[in-house]
C-alpha cells in the first residue's frame, strides 16, 4: 500500500510541477500590448492629452512631439513609426523633461 501511495504522490506532484511550469511560461512569454504610434505630421505640435493612448494634437494629427509626449505618459513598450521628412522643432525653451518644451526627451 506504501509503494501505491508514493506512485500517487508522484503522479500529482508531476501533474502540479506540469501545470505549475505551463503557467509559468505563459506569463512570461506574453508581452504587454504594445502601442503604435504613426506620426502624419511635420509640425511641431504637443499632445492634445498626454497619456489617453492617442496621438493627437488639438488640430488631430499625430506630430513626433505628440508621439514622444504618448509613449512617456504610457508604461510599458512603445513605438513611433516616423516616416521620411524634415522634422522641425519649433517650441523652444529650456528646464522641460517633459518633451512639452523645447527638446524632445525620450523617458522610456
């Protein structure tokens, strides 16, 4: 009766040890969903609502200083996609580490 119980023993602890290891590795395997953010405009514009997970400026459109302003309000990992072109930084001013002034300052 020993022997049978111990089998039993092991059988569980196999199962547990499976199921515990499953888990595991899901939760470490699924990244957080990350946000994108396609800049559509070569103004200099700050974000309409920093940290709404939407790139808009007061006029709608996405500008690079939006987009910075998004994703360092956000958690997590971000990106910007930035097409080709000029992009101007018209807002300037210094002692900002917000990227709502002046330089663009990447947080995270």
């Amino acid at each position: 009766m020993h022997a049978c119980y111990s089998l039993l023993q092991r059988k569980v602890f196999f199962f547990f040890l499976v199921g515990a290891l499953t888990c595991f590795s899901f939760l470490f395997s699924v990244k957080a969903n990350a946000i994108q953010f396609t800049v559509d405009s070569t103004g200099d514009a700050t974000d309409a609502n920093p940290g709404d997970g939407l790139c808009a400026t007061t006029s709608g459109q996405c500008s690079l200083r939006a987009a910075v302003q998004e994703t360092n309000a956000l958690s997590g990992e971000d990106s910007i996609i930035l097409p080709e072109g000029l992009y101007p930084i018209t807002i300037g001013t210094t002692e900002d580490d917000v990227a709502r002034l002046g330089d663009l300052d990447i947080l995270d």
